[in-house]
C-alpha cells in the first residue's frame, strides 16, 4: 500500500464521509450511501461476528468441524477485509460491481486466497499456540473429525492448500467475473505476501528471524543494475 493510501487509512477517524469518498478515490457509482455500506458496515460486522464466534468456541472449549471452521475463518483471517481496503486509490477500476462481487458468497478466489493464509499459519504455529489458551486449529479440528494422527492431519491440510492455489490460478488465468484483472491481482498478491510470511515457519511471529533480510532486500539495501 502506498504512502498516501496508508495516510488516507490512519487519517479516516475524523474525517468526514465526504472527505472519505474524495480521497479514497473509487468510481462515482459507488458514492453516496454505497461507499458507507461497503468499506465499513459489511466488512467489519462480518468481522466480528467472525471473532465472536471464535471466542464462543474457547469460552466453550468447543472443536468444530473443519466445515464449521473454515465457515468462520474465513472472514476472521481477514483476507475478505483487506480485499476491500486494498481498493483504496484504485480509481475507476473500483465500481459498485468490485465491491458486490468481493463481498457475494461464494467467491472462489477470496475463499481460497484465505484458505492459503489460515491453514499455512496454522501448520506452522499450532504447538506455539495451543500452550496458551486458544482455539483448536485447523490441525486439531481435522485430527478430532477425522481420528487421524497429527503428522497425516498436516499432509490433509497441505493438499488443501496446493488445492487452493489451484483455485486461485484457475479464478486469474481464466476469470469468470467482470472485475477487472487489477483488482483480482490485489488478492493474487496477497496471498502470495501470506506464502512468504509462513513458508518456512511463523514470521508474524518470529519476524526478525524469517523476515528481516526479505524487508532490508525490499526497503532499505540498493537493487544492483
């Protein structure tokens, strides 16, 4: 995201909806009212419903289905939120159609896109985060449903994974939906952000040991020409 879309973001709480619609700078079909609905009341509701439910599920000790799972962290990954505000500074490229066709259920490639995410970042921090008090993962919930050790439970979920990524490939190399290829390539890379941050472990969590040298090569060492 760039500087000036990050400023409009942090900037947003004071603002005035009309400043809102001036700077986040979307097609004129979605002003008015129509911008309100889509940036904030969706989007954040579904939000919390998704983080309420979760927090039923500790509260009640409860182990979901992995159906019942992915159903709610999907959204609570928040890959469908960050679809939307990805948007921002977009221009006309952004239409009421965009946003309709990223908040419609189904949408294959979000669902995917969010399937990578959430299940890459559980393989890799499940032990770390069962010592504490925390949902079941995707790993025990799989483990629990279908009474498999936890070393087949890891290689299920890793072809759900490399099926979501065919998911993904299939939704951009042959789109069946009016938006436009930018917009879908803000999902593609995305996902492709996730891949890196948990492809060799946790690096949310450990950042400065999985991250660091990735962020120095991006910012701050000079590109050789």
């Amino acid at each position: 995201m760039s500087v000036q879309s990050s400023t409009v973001l942090v900037s947003s709480q004071n603002a005035t909806p009309e400043v809102l619609r001036q700077s986040a700078y979307f097609h004129p079909s979605i002003w008015g009212d129509l911008f309100t609905d889509y940036t904030s009341d969706n989007m954040f509701k579904n939000q919390a419903r998704a983080y309420f439910m979760e927090a039923k599920w500790l509260s009640e000790k409860y182990v979901p289905t992995m159906e019942e799972y992915l159903h709610v962290v999907a959204p609570s990954s928040t890959y469908p939120l960050f679809t939307t505000t990805s948007f921002v500074r977009m221009g006309d490229f952004v239409t009421k159609e965009a946003f309709e066709w990223a908040l419609n259920e189904p949408n294959t490639l979000i669902n995917a896109a969010s399937i990578v995410g959430r299940i890459m970042n559980d393989l890799v921090s499940h032990e770390f985060e069962q010592k504490r008090e925390h949902i079941a993962s995707a790993v025990e919930c799989y483990m629990k449903q279908h009474g498999v050790s936890k070393q087949e439970a890891y290689e299920e979920l890793q072809k759900q994974v490399t099926n979501a990524w065919k998911d993904i490939n299939q939704e951009c190399l042959k789109p069946t939906t009016v938006v436009p290829m930018t917009l879908l390539t803000r999902v593609l890379n995305l996902t492709r952000a996730t891949y890196l941050v948990y492809k060799d472990g946790d690096g949310y969590t450990n950042s400065k040991l999985l991250l660091k040298d990735y962020i120095v090569s991006l910012f701050i060492d000079p590109v050789a020409v």
